[in-house]
C-alpha cells in the first residue's frame, strides 16, 4: 500500500514533529482577545464527561469559576476535597474533545489528569453500578493515531497504574483493573463488534480513554483513566442507573483517593 493508498489517519503523519498549533499559542491568544491574565489551574483535573460529579458540586454550593480559564469550548470550576484543590471541567465527551482540553489544562499548568466517564459493561464482572481502573484501551477511535504509530492499544502510564494497587481497598467499593473498548460512534457498537470485544477480555465500552493515553504517551503527561460501568447499553429495561447521587458519591471518593495517592503530599497551593 503506498501512502496515497493509505487512509487519511494514517497518512501524511511524522509523530516526531511539532505541531505547528499549539495550546500554548491558543491560550496566549485567547487571554488576549478576554483581556484574562495568566493564572495556573490546579495540579490535579478531572474530566466529567456525564457531568454527574460537577453538577453534586454546583448543587452543593462547592465548585467556583476558575478566573483564569480561558478555553473557548470549556467551563473549568475548581473545589476543595479534603484538604486538596481540584479543576474539573464537565461533559468532555469523546476523545478529540478530551484531548483537546487535556492539551489544555496541561498546558496551564496541571500535573496529573483523572477521567471519569460513563461506560457500558461488555463482560459481566459484576452487576452495574461499579468502576474499572483502565490499564489500557482499544484503539476504535481517530485521536489517538494523530499521537502515536498504529496500534491495537494505547497503555496507561506504567507507573501510575502499579501506584494505585491497593489504594481502594478502604473504601468498600470494588476498583478492578482492566481494558477497555475506546469507541467515536456509540450507535455503531454492533452485537458483532461487542462479541468480537468479548472475545479479547475487553470489559467495557467507552469513549475517550485509549486518546488520552496516546496523548500521555506522547507528550510525557501523567492521565489516570476510570470506567463507571453504568449500563448495559441500553439492551434491559431500567438500564442506566448510577447508584446513589448519580454516582457521583463513590465516582469523587475514587478520585480524591487515587489523586491523594498518586500525587503523594505535593504542594497543592
């Protein structure tokens, strides 16, 4: 196949090269154009793509406007959780747009990224609701070849992974590790390509994970990705309930836990 053959994602691409548009560059302009003064986001961010965690925290009086936040696309709150200052920006689905605001927060000034999106259950591990520790993804989606070489996965930061062993033990709420299914077309996820996903131990679909660890991998950042195993997508009646508050109850007490881990004890000031 020569490279005129190829498909358009996978042409044309030198990943050793910089881009050309940056965050950086973005983020300059529009502080220019908002009359916005430069100002960090947090160290640690969440990604809410349901948008269940960040709407708890608004109801509750708890999440404020990050001032300095200056994405065009994006709202970016910050809350306090046991001593510890988070970013959260809500409903970042799908992985171009998860992307596009992970180039962004790191960009401005965060160190460790935590996902927490929606799924739904390809094996039975256990009955919905509960939460899987993405180790790695399947590559069903077209951020991540903008990133890295073609291949069948994206992988989790090694480190952060064998950090997080044990860690939710504690809490009464059952963490497996385990790979997922990174999908763009949700309505497309065939009872043929849910068997076939089956049959490669995948446990879950969703929709933005395998982009984030090839974008980790690629830029050298540190994203941590979990799976809320909330339906059966659709094929039983009752089907996507969260478990109390949404599920934002447990989801938060995963994230403050695995941040608290994994950023040790650095200065969250």
């Amino acid at each position: 196949m020569t490279e005129d053959d190829r498909p358009p994602i996978l042409a044309d691409k030198n990943y050793s090269a910089p881009s050309a548009f940056t965050p950086e560059s973005l983020l300059r302009e529009a502080r220019r154009q908002k009359s916005a003064a430069l100002q960090s986001v947090p160290k640690v961010c969440l990604l809410d793509p349901d948008g269940d965690i960040l709407r708890r925290l608004k109801s509750e009086g708890r999440a404020r406007p990050h001032e300095g936040w200056v994405c065009y696309h994006t709202e970016l709150f910050e809350f306090e959780e046991t001593g510890m200052t988070f970013g959260i920006v809500g409903c970042v689905v799908g992985s171009s747009f998860a992307v596009l605001v992970a180039e962004e927060l790191f960009a401005s000034g965060c160190e460790l990224l935590i996902s927490m999106t929606s799924s739904g259950q390809i094996a039975p591990v256990q009955a919905p609701p509960y939460f899987i520790l993405i180790d790695r993804a399947l590559r069903d989606e077209g951020t991540s070849y903008h990133y890295m070489p073609p291949a069948a996965y994206s992988t989790a930061p090694k480190t952060l992974i064998e950090s997080l062993e044990g860690a939710f033990d504690p809490l009464g709420v059952s963490v497996p590790r385990g790979a997922t299914w990174t999908t763009d077309a949700p309505f497309r996820e065939t009872e043929a390509a849910i068997a076939a996903m089956r049959q490669r131990g995948l446990l879950a679909v969703e929709m933005e994970a395998a982009a984030l660890y090839a974008f980790a991998e690629a830029r050298g950042k540190q994203v941590v990705c979990f799976a809320h195993i909330t339906n059966q997508m659709g094929q039983i009646e009752g089907d996507f309930e969260k478990g109390h508050a949404d599920g934002s109850t447990d989801a938060l007490r995963i994230v403050v836990t695995a941040a608290k881990r994994l950023v040790g004890g650095f200065d969250q000031s």
